[in-house]
C-alpha cells in the first residue's frame, strides 16, 4: 500500500463520518418540522383471507387497502368467516374485532344476520365484524364460554373487552359499540 492509497481512504473515511452525522443531525432537528399533523402511526391489521398482518396508515383506510401477502382487501364492508385456525391472528390489531357466534339451527342467529351484515357496512374502517360458526367451531366456542346464542363478543388489541348475549335492532347494536368506544 502507499500513501496514495491510504490518503483516498481516509478521505472516504471521513466523507463518510460528516455524511453520518449530518444525516442523523438534520433528521433529529428536521422530524418534528416535516411531520404533518395528519400523519400517524400505522394501524396493524390482520387481513381476513390470509391471517397476515398489514401496517396502514389510518388515513388511509377508507381507499380499500390491499394485504401485502395476499393482494386482497383488508377491510370489508361485510362479516366475514372466522375459524378455530384463524382465531388468535384475528383478534389482534389495531382494529377492534366484533365476533358473532351463531349456528343454523338458531332462529334468533337467522333474523340477527341481517343486522350484523347492517352494522359491518356502516363500521366499515372503525370495526371489524365476523361471525363464528358455534357448530363448526365448538373447541373455540367452549374456550369462549358460549353458553347461549347468538353471543357478541368485542375484541380490541387481543383480548375480549365485552360481551352481550341476544339478538337485538340495528340502533340498539350502534349504541352498544358506541358505548364500548366505537
Ligand atoms: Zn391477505
């Protein structure tokens, strides 16, 4: 090596050290002044098809994100299908999960479906709506403490937060969720 050399890599070697710490000095000092007050922190939300979990800005939620893994929506405007399998992934997130547990033989579960399937199109972005088959699922159902149906069950971060029993109307399903933050 000569000193040719030696000069050039020192001269990388401190390029590099003033581009690091201006980097991180404009950074630290220029954050607050460039972050808008719309922005915010990402919301975590699993997708319904695929378990997989999505960051989405909030104000993003209304422009029907799709999943990074599987390229479906993340929200929908309609209850979807919840399984045994796919449980513990879905009660996660940043967005509170409403579980419906119902099964066929139910008459009451029948003329509540309408009104679930209401309330999905009208939280579409601030809640998410699913419904458990309690005949499909009954390890689940048992763990959940279902003892009669149909069972509202309200999620937020991952664990349950409410629990009403019994079909009821449209307003009076609003104003419980609304009671309950949402
Ligand atoms: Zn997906």
């Amino acid at each position: 090596m000569n000193m040719g050399d030696l000069g050039v890599a020192h001269f990388f070697c401190t390029r590099l050290h003033t581009l690091i710490i201006h980097g991180l000095g404009s950074r630290l000092v220029a954050l607050p002044t460039f972050r808008s007050p719309f922005m915010s922190e990402p919301l975590l939300i699993p997708c319904p098809h695929c378990n997989g979990l999505n960051r989405i800005p909030a104000e993003r939620l209304g422009d029907h994100p799709k999943c990074g893994r599987c390229k479906a929506e993340v929200l929908l405007n309609k209850p979807f299908e919840l399984t045994q399998g796919d449980y513990a992934s879905q009660i996660k997130g940043d967005l509170p999960l409403l579980v419906d547990v119902w099964a066929d033989w139910c008459g009451p579960c029948k003329s509540f479906a309408p009104v679930f399937e209401q309330a999905a199109g009208q939280l579409a972005g601030k809640c998410r709506l699913a419904k458990l088959d309690s005949e499909a699922n009954q390890q689940l159902s048992a763990q959940l403490g279902i003892r009669s149906i149909p069972s509202l069950i309200l999620f937020k971060n991952g664990r349950e937060v409410a629990r009403q029993s019994g079909a009821f109307p449209l307003p009076q399903l609003m104003s419980w969720l609304r009671s309950q933050g949402i």
